[in-house]
C-alpha cells in the first residue's frame, strides 16, 4: 500500500500541471476538483482509491492510487 500523495504531486504526474508550484497556484486559484469537490486545501493528501480529478472546465484524469 503506497503512502497518500499530495495534490501538488498527483497533478504534475497525471499531466494536468506542469510542475508542481503551478499544481499549488490552481489549487489556491480554487480550479482544482476531486471526485468534484473543489480543492481548497494545497495539503490536501489522496489515498489508496480512483479519483476523478479535474483542472479548470475541460482538462480530466482518471488517477487510481495503489
């Protein structure tokens, strides 16, 4: 079982930021949705699960964290 990853982190590896900084200013910008819930929380951790996660209105990932 991994250990839960971060927001920043599941971002930049999904594509959908290209660096983590970036990741962080989304999520303060509040244009991060998990599962569809906003994001408000840059230490927000994921963990084991498939999420849907979504970066503005049309950029989506599937993540599945094992």
């Amino acid at each position: 079982i991994g250990a839960p990853l971060g927001m920043g982190a599941v971002l930049k590896q999904a594509s959908l930021a290209p660096s983590t900084s970036e990741a962080n200013r989304l999520i303060d910008g509040g244009g991060v949705r998990v599962d569809g819930s906003v994001v408000s929380d840059r230490g927000l951790k994921l963990s084991v699960g498939t999420y849907v996660v979504q970066v503005g209105k049309r950029k989506f990932a599937r993540v599945t964290l094992a």
